[in-house]
C-alpha cells in the first residue's frame, strides 16, 4: 500500500478494527445507558480513539501501559476483550475489577494495561516508577503514560517528567489534549505558550501530532522510539484531538454554549475512523471489506452485553477482597 504507511492490508483491516471497536462500545454505551442498569460514571472517548490505538500499534509487544478516566480506546485497544469489559461496567463479578472498578479504574495486568484512576494526574507517577523499576533491574522494557491535558495543570506531571528527565528513564509521556478540562478551554487554564514547549525545557524528545490521525499518530510514536533508542531520554508526545461528547455521559453538549458544535466537514475531518476509512479506501481495501469489520465487531459486541447483562454480581464478601489500605 504505496504512500499509506500500512504494511499491508491485514495491517489497514486490523487498525480499522481496534478504531471500529472502541467506537461501536462506546456508541453501544450510548445506547444502553438509559435504561439506568450501567450504573458507573462513563467520560466517553468518541473522537479519541487514534491516539490509544495509533500510540500502543508502535510500541514494544512487552511495554506497560497506564491510563486515565477516559480509557475505554485503551483497555480494548490492548485486550480487544468486550466480554470483561462490559462485565465491569455492568458491575458484573465477570469484569476485570468484579464489578467494582467501574468504567474508570479499568486494568488488565496480563496485557500489559497496569492501572487506570478517576483522579487527574495519579497515575504519571506509578508509571515513572515502573521505569525506575525496570532501569534498576537493568531491563529496556517500555512504560508508556496516557493522561488528558487537563493533567498538565497538576504539579505531579512536571514532577515526574523532571525526575524521568534527570535518571533518562525509558518511559513514553502521552499527552490526549481536546484542549478542555471538562468545561474550561486550556487558553483560560495554562499559562504558557504551548505544552509541547514548556515540554521541550526539560531534557526529552517531544513531538506533536494530529491525533485524529491514526497513521499520523503510529509514525510520530516509531520516531519517537527511535530517538529514544539512540539518546536515552524519555519521549513526550502531545496528540491533538476533538471530544465530540460531554465531558462525562452519553451526549452531546454542544447546546450548553461553552463551545460551537463543528459543520459537517469539520466532523469528517476530525473524526478518526472516516479519516483511515477513506485512507486505506484509496489503497485497495474496499466498502465491502470495511463492513465485514462492522459486523463482525457488532456481532462482538452484541453477545458482550448479553452475557454481561445475565453474568451474577459478586458475592457480598467480595466487598472485603482486593482491599489494601489496613
């Protein structure tokens, strides 16, 4: 697929089916929340799903991730698993957290996936541990940190980028900017110029990309990697992308006045799955082979939230396990 930065097309289908299910979930949250049995916060990721999808397609088969509240692209990204992940947000005793960790605390150590937090910022410095971590064992696996930009307003980020800067830690820095925290555009929060040039003060590779793109954001990630390769520092890449829901919940909030609701252009633009769809269009993969991955990822879907909605909630006993705190 000349041009396109696909490998080939088992390449474009695969991308084309972590987009397509990260969406489809989250469109079916949408779809099922009313009826009030999902009982957990959701802070949907519609229009966010090249960055997770794009960010862990470059990374190292054994790298640890960590994520923040809006991480639904990121646990299916790296597990594909619906069945868990509809489970827990059922409350399910089937889901990774048994029904209790909700649409926001979502991990899946076996793939990889560490820790994800409702709390903004909190999971940067579990991260940069596991790189201390692994650079004390002497290992070069890769840690790789998502968070909003809403998180570079809090202190622990620019703790931990610093400390990571200073011992040349092999971590990935991903920042998800929509340029809102919830409500609040980032020129009426932040008080310097751009993030990726108060970034580029400390001693990293920074790099930015669009990411509504997909291909866009797997490249800037390779690039990174390698300049990380060849001068051990940590890498930060600041992804640009649109939120196209409210800040958490199933709808849109475009009437609430605190922003313009995009044309219809703007939409297609911005919105990463029509963009590689008509990507991968132009090099060989076709209409036909695009439904087939909807259907398949339907049909998925579909028998996700069946056996989540008649799995058992956990014993009352479970209230006392996983508990560390004394």
């Amino acid at each position: 697929m000349p041009g396109s930065g696909l490998m080939d097309t088992r390449e474009g289908l695969t991308l084309y089916r972590k987009l397509v299910l990260a969406r489809r979930a989250e469109e079916r949250i949408r779809q099922e929340y009313s009826a009030d049995e999902i009982k957990t916060p959701v802070h949907l990721g519609i229009g966010q799903e090249a960055v997770p999808v794009g960010v862990c397609h470059g990374l190292p088969p054994d790298t640890k991730t960590f994520g923040t509240y809006r991480n639904h692209a990121l646990f299916l990204t790296v597990t594909e698993d619906t069945d868990r992940f509809f489970a827990e947000l059922y409350g399910k005793a089937t889901g990774p957290g048994k029904g209790k960790a909700g649409s926001m605390h979502l991990a899946s150590p076996a793939h990889g996936l560490m820790a994800t937090s409702a709390v903004v910022g909190t999971t940067i410095p579990v991260a940069v541990g596991a790189a201390l971590a692994n650079a004390y064992r002497g290992s070069d696996e890769l840690v790789a940190v998502f968070f909003g930009d809403g998180a570079v307003e809090e202190g622990v980020l620019w703790e931990s980028l610093n400390f990571a800067s200073l011992r040349r830690l092999r971590i990935l820095f991903v920042c998800e900017d929509n340029d809102l925290a919830i409500h609040t555009p980032a020129k009426d929060r932040q008080g310097f110029r751009s993030i990726p040039e108060a970034v580029r003060g400390f001693k990293c590779h920074v790099m930015s990309v669009d990411g509504s793109d997909v291909m866009s954001v797997i490249d800037a990630t390779r690039q990174l990697l390698t300049r990380m390769a060849q001068d051990p520092q940590p890498g930060f890449l600041h992804a640009t992308y649109f939120r196209f829901l409210e800040h958490v919940g199933p709808k849109e909030d475009f009437d609430a006045g605190y922003r313009r609701r995009p044309t219809v252009e703007e939409r297609e633009r911005l919105d990463p799955i029509a963009r590689f769809a008509q990507a991968i269009g132009q090099h060989g993969i076709s209409p036909s082979d695009l439904a087939g991955v909807r259907a398949a990822v339907d049909a998925q879907i579909d028998a996700s939230v069946r056996a989540a909605q008649a799995a058992p909630f956990a014993a009352a006993g479970e209230l006392l396990t996983d508990v560390w705190a004394p």
